[in-house]
DNA sequence: GATATAAGTTCCAATTATTGGAAGATTATG
DNA sequence: CATAATCTTCCAATAATTGGAACTTATATC
C-alpha cells in the first residue's frame, strides 16, 4: 500500500481488512489511526460494512467483524469446486494418519492452502490457513510442483532470478544450485519432503494431484507431522499407502 | 437491501458479497446485471476488490474471490477468542464421538454458529456454517439457550411476538404453548436435543457451555449424527460423557 | 453522585470521486 | 477470417465523500 491515502471504497475494504486483524474487536479511533483517515471517514466506513453484515458492534462500542462476513467466506469455501474434489481424498488421508494434510497450489513463486483439514486430536496447530501462503521452494508442496514446472537448472534459474530465496529455518534451501539438484531428486522419487525446511518442528510429504486432468497437476496433496512424534521417515515409509490413497479417490 | 440503487462503497461490498455466491467464477456481465449496475461501474468495483486481494480473475477473464478474502477469513476465526476456548472441547467430542460439533451462540431469534468441527472421515456434510445462523427454536443449541434465557411462559411468549415460528420439518415446534413445555423438560433434564426438527434427518444433543462465565452460558456445545447411523437414543445414552468432557475443559 | 475524560456520532460546506454511455480492445466461436 | 461476446478505457456530467467542529454517550476517577 503506497504512502498515498485511500479513497472511498478502497479504504472501505482496508478498513476491513482491518477489522480482521482484530479478533478481540477494535475501537473506532484506533481503526482511524491504522487506516490514516479521520474518525468521521471511518465510521462511515464501518456503517456501510455494517449494513453488509460485514461488521458489527459489540456491547462495549468496539467493532468486530460481522457473522455475515465468515458465513460468506466458509460457505464459498465448502462449495469451491477444487475443494469439493479433493475433501474425499483429504479426510482419507488424515483419517487414516491422523495427521494435518493439506491441498495447495503454486501462485507466482510461493503456493497457495486450498484446503486443510486437521484431525480432531491433537494439540498442536499448524500455521497455515486455508488462502494462506508459503514460499514454494521449501514447502514438500511446493517444491513437488515445482518439479514438475522447472525440467532443467535454466528453468530453475530464471524462476529464482535476482531474488534471494528466504530461508525460514537454516534446513531451507537458499541457491538456486540447491534447489535443482533437489528438484532432480524430487522428479526420481516421485515425491516431496519438507525435513522442518519452512517451519521448524514440521515434517511434511507431499505429492502430485490430479484433480483436473491426467497428466497436469493441478496441485499438491500433503500430510504434515510434527517432528517429535511423527519422524520423517514414517511418513516416507507411508508413502505407498499415501500415494495409494490418492490413486483410488483419481477421477480418472 | 432497499430498491434503490447502491452506491459507492456499498456497491463494492455488494459485488464482493456476489462474488462470493459464485464458487466457479462469475463473468462482468453477470455481476453488473446481478448488482443492478453498468459494466464500467462493476468493472471499477472489481478493480478495487482486486487491489485489496479479495478478487481475482481467471485464465477466462472471469472473476473469482481472491486468496486474501479466504485467508482473512480463515486467520480470523482461528484467532476468536471463543473459538481458541472451545476448541479443545470440541476436538475431544469430535475424536471420541466422530461426528460433527459446535459451539453457537443466540443471537436475536436465531442461533449463529461460532464453530464447527468435522470428523475426518464420513460422507455426509451439514448445511451448518461457521457465520451461519438457524432458528433458536428449533436447534438443539438454540433450546438449551433459551431454556436458560426465557424462564416462564410469559418471556417464551414474549419472545414469540406476532411471528409464525417456522418450521423447517414436520418435527419442528410451532407454537410459544410447545416451546414453553419443551424448555420446561430441557430445563429439568439438563439438556436439549433436536430429533430431525431443523434438518430431516439430522439429530442432535447440545449442552451449555460456559465459557466466560461460572454461571452464565456465552453459548451452547452440540454433537450432532446423522439419524440413520446415530440413533437420537444413543446420543442422550451419551449425555454423561459429553458433559463430563465439556466439564473437564471449562476454565472454572 | 459529580465531574472530567474518552470515545462514538452527526452536521454540512468544500472538495473530490463516481458514474455510465460510447467506444475500443481482446477473446471465443463458427 | 468474420462475427459475436466480453472485458476495458475514456471523460463530461453528476453525485458522493471528506474531515473539522460540535454534539452525545459511556466510562473512569475522585
């Protein structure tokens, strides 16, 4: 967001976006520091999110995000179609391992959680969310995916290009040699490992979808662990019963 | 939403609300006829909604809701405060029982449904929503609330006013007289259940849930089964199991 | 309970943004 | 390739938005 103030419906939706920062609520003054606009503006703002059930105010005048504004997003969410096909294959999965599995796709250079389903037990929560994103090159998701998109070290270079790859644990991997050489791995086995490269204490596998067509991925299938009880190892060992599960549930 | 036309921001907030209806994606056509708008206008409304990440558009210039939306959405609801409570509650009723639970709360004449949480495997979804809202009448969770809040016939009649309770089953209540003498036996038993009264062919137990309060419930705890593999009998046959988890979790 | 402070709400003159018909550009279809 | 469908941009005319000031309500303090 640039340094130039928002305008009418723009900062409408910045004021929203706002709001769902603030799960515990936020007050009226403190919402026109954070969006540089006066009081007068934001609560005019607030009305019409208000009316579109968006926003709402509780007993003591803070403002929250409105019933209507989750119902949407859950509702579109249950019914997106990408979703729709893969939540049998999702519920086997983490059924079966009792683990968090996930769907995502790659957008851009990082990849994006179609959906996530975590089991019922279980203390710990993962830090993705469903829309959220990661960098592709060290997610099991996203290197899978890559594997299949960059075939040679140029493909490999040009999709890093200037940029400096970020390492969110030190086992990331951070050159694009790096990179090739896993990815080349990665297309021999058939398969992805994230060994607590993007978040520490996270094991992950992962493997190609087939949602839409035979031959193209149209995304990525994981199941997550975390490191103390569920080593790296066991879930590669599941593999087969994992890619197994996949297979079966195929529309093809 | 009046017959007058929407402006400004509120159009915007109305396309992000139709945008949301579409799960496959809707055209500008469409929108402009869908929001009672000219192309130009829904175009700038996109735009806006584009640069806020809540819209983006596909392959076939067909706009979708954005990764930003769902992220927002999903992030919020996990940072709630009343959902990070009940959580653990509803993790333990889901794994032991393997069926769907929520946590909802009253809100006017309905019941908003603050969480929900599925068991990996089994086939059947629910209609119920995270945002979403049932009548308070004739849902497990609404019962036992209004138990607690309408203490005599005069409140239930109250309460009633001059509308036609709806009756989304056979089943369903339909008069203050019977929902007086079903609070009085939820009252006395301690617990609601809904025998296919809000869904054909979903029952449900719910119990109160104190999450904020020794004495006071901010909402209601409920196990729902699908009636053809999960007798209303055996969830009640339950009861004591449910409460003593739900108990085990309060912060009292 | 009275007073002060904090926060939300309304007013309205001045200013800025929005609107939609028309036209242009791009994509899809036969 | 021609045509139709759909998305995108332009701009004169029109309408909405803005924020300082003031008002109202709620909360905190003495």
């Amino acid at each position: 967001m640039s340094d130039a103030k928002l305008v009418g419906s723009d900062r409408v939706l910045a004021v929203l976006a706002e709001l769902a920062r603030h799960p515990n609520g936020i007050g009226l003054e403190e919402m026109a520091r954070a969006v540089d606009s006066s009081k007068p503006t934001v609560h005019r703002a607030l009305a019409s999110l208000r009316r579109a059930g968006f926003a709402a105010q509780n007993g003591h005048g803070r403002y929250l995000l409105g019933n209507e504004f989750l119902r949407m997003a859950f509702a579109h969410q249950e019914a997106r179609p990408d979703h729709v096909r893969v939540m049998p294959v999702l519920e086997a999965l983490c059924d079966r391992y009792g683990e968090t599995v996930h769907y995502a796709v790659l957008d851009g250079t990082s990849v994006v959680y179609r959906s996530k389903l975590d089991p019922p037990a279980g203390a710990v929560r993962l830090t993705s969310v469903v829309g959220g994103r990661n960098p592709a090159h060290c997610t099991a998701v996203g290197k899978i995916l890559l594997a299949e998109a960059l075939r040679d070290e140029d493909a490999v270079r040009a999709w890093v290009g200037d940029r400096t790859l970020e390492r969110p644990s030190e086992r990331s991997i951070g050159t694009a040699e790096e990179l090739h050489a896993e990815l080349v791995r990665i297309r021999d086995q058939g398969y992805a490992t994230d060994d607590q490269e993007n978040e520490p204490g996270v094991n992950c596998v992962a493997v190609p979808a087939y949602l839409t067509s035979p031959t193209v991925p149209s995304g990525a299938i994981s199941v997550s662990g975390l490191a103390y009880r569920t080593p790296l190892r066991k879930l590669v060992n599941d593999l087969p019963a994992i890619r197994a599960i996949v297979t079966e549930k195929d529309p093809w």
